[in-house]
C-alpha cells in the first residue's frame, strides 16, 4: 500500500514538471505558427487587432477603467481564441520568456516580420 502511495505521489509532482518543461515554445514552433498566420489574410488581421488591444489594455490599465479593462480582455480572449491552439500555446509559453534574452530576442525577430505588416 505504502508503494502505492509513493508512486501516486511521484506521478502527482512528476507531471506538472512534464507539463511545464513543453509549455515553453521553441524557435521552430514559433516559425511555423508565424508562416501560417502570414498565410492566412484573417488570421494575420486578428493578430494585428490582438497587437492593438494589447495597447489598449495597458491604456486602460494606466486609467484604471475595469470595465474598459474586461471589455477588452474578452475582446482580445474571443481573438485569440479563434487564432486557435497553437497560437495560445505558443504566447502562453512566452510568458515564461525574458524579452531582453537572447532566447527572447530571438522570438522577436521570429514576429517581427507579422509586427511590420500590421503598421
């Protein structure tokens, strides 16, 4: 029973830490994911209101208008959405990356091509 217990325990802690090790995006996944909005005219003009919203959602931030805040958030929450899965998987994993690295660097010159066609 004991060694039950314990392998249920290990699998408990050993999962998260799976998890979290594939969260983060790799150069590749983030090339792909970047060729196949460039590909796309509306998922490439949802990524440019994305951009968009994230700047409206510091301004309203700085206000201090919580509902401005939440009307975006859905807004920028119903686009994202219909970016699909790899795009969530891909921004959500960037959470975890420094912009100032070299891997964060990285990432952004990855975007910066998208980045310069929604000016």
């Amino acid at each position: 029973m004991t060694l039950k217990v314990f392998v249920a325990a290990a699998l408990f802690v050993a999962v998260p830490i799976v998890a979290f090790g594939q969260s983060k995006p790799t150069i590749e996944v983030a090339q792909k994911l970047v060729e196949t909005i460039n590909s796309d005219k509306d998922k490439l003009k949802a990524y440019c209101e994305i951009a968009k919203l994230h700047e409206q959602l510091d301004d309203a931030e700085e206000k201090g208008d919580a509902k401005e805040f939440e009307a975006l958030a859905a807004k920028l929450d119903n686009l994202e959405q219909q970016m699909g899965p790899d795009y969530i998987k891909v921004t959500d994993g960037l959470g975890d990356v420094d912009p100032t690295s070299d891997e964060g660097q990285k990432f952004s010159a990855v975007f910066a091509p998208l980045r310069k066609q929604c000016k």
